[in-house]
C-alpha cells in the first residue's frame, strides 16, 4: 500500500488548523495478507483502583489520528509549548496536582484523596477531579463525556484545553481547595519537556 500525504486546513470557530491528509492506495498482489498483531492495551498509571481504568492502544497507526476536538486542542496544546513530536507519534503527557505539602505520588486513593489530573494525548484530553470520595472524570474526543463517572457533574461545563487553568481556578473557589502546583506530578514519554510542562502547570 502506498500513502501519499497533502497538506490540508480544517476551520474550527474563528481559528484555522493546518493537518494532514492522508490517502492511502492498495496494491493489487497475489499474496496473502500477514495477519497483523493487536496492540495490547496499555493501562495509566495515574489513576485510582477505585476508578474505571483509562486504557489507550500502545500505538497509534501513521497518520491516524482523528481529528475531532479534543486531537485539535492536544496538538494546539503542543505548539503554544513549542514541543515538536513526529507525525503518527504515540505521546502522553499526565499531569496530577494535590493538596498536600509534599510531592505526589502516582497510586492514590479515591476514597481519601483529593486531586486534579490532565490527561493529554494525540487523539484526545481529558481531566479528573476527585475530592471527599467523589469523582468526576471527562474525556474529550469529538465532544466531552463521561468517562465512569461524574459525580460532581462537570461534563456540560467542560473547557477548551487552552482554557483548563480557570477551569481549575474554579474548582479551587467552590470546593475550598488549594491545588500544589509545585507538587505537581509530570509523566511523559516526550524528551526534555518537564521544564516546559511545569512551567505551563504553574500557570494552572
């Protein structure tokens, strides 16, 4: 199969997005496709045993990610940090703040703790709120939804990603909480970026 890759724009609102466009053209031949191997799931690490587990394929095919809101606001997320990445490149990015005075840890509970994550990836984002044994967890794709559970009801005020630090400012006025930002706890698979990520955290 060959894949020929043009250069196209896509309009969401008032802004303009440059993407690829990919066309692929299979060739005719006499022999037998391979079977292809199913990418194992790869399970967070960011995430409570009393939540439902956030899982994403270990990869992700060239030139096939989606383009749909939440992939639009993950690459814009990219560029305003000037992180650079490969086309097809399967990265993540999870940043976890809480309310006590010392580093974060990535296992924590959901019946004791309170925290607030982004999950930020090619495909999509999304964000969790946990406090008094309570959760709220949102994903966005093609629209904001419920990812197990919203027990603080935040699905229909979910933000653009660009606009998630008074989002969390938000949360912060109406629960009393105050989120540790230089506590804050960084995954990544992208190369030399937690200098750049923590600076964007502590604008949160």
């Amino acid at each position: 199969m060959r894949t020929h890759v043009l250069v196209g724009e896509i309009a969401v609102g008032d802004r303009v997005h440059v993407i690829p466009i990919v066309l692929r053209v299979r060739k005719r031949t006499s022999t037998k496709r391979k079977a292809l191997a199913k990418p194992e799931a790869r399970e967070r690490h960011l995430v409570s045993t009393e939540i439902a587990p956030f899982t994403l394929p270990a990869a992700t095919p060239v030139f096939g990610i989606p383009v749909t809101i939440g992939s639009i606001d993950s690459n814009d997320w990219l560029r305003a940090l000037g992180i650079q990445v490969r086309h097809g490149q399967h990265w993540f990015v999870e940043i976890a703040l809480g309310i006590d005075d010392e580093p974060l840890g990535q296992l924590w509970s959901g019946a004791t703790d309170t925290r607030f994550q982004v999950y930020i990836y090619p495909q999509e984002w999304g964000f969790l709120f946990s406090h008094r044994s309570r959760t709220s967890w949102i994903r966005v794709a093609d629209r904001a939804y419920v990812h197990g559970r919203d027990d603080y009801d935040l699905v229909g005020s979910a933000p653009p990603l660009r606009e998630i630090a008074a989002f969390a400012r938000g949360l912060e006025q109406r629960h009393r909480v105050q989120f540790r930002r230089d506590h804050a706890l960084v995954r990544s698979n992208l190369y030399d970026i937690d200098e750049r990520v923590r600076g964007w955290v502590g604008q949160l």
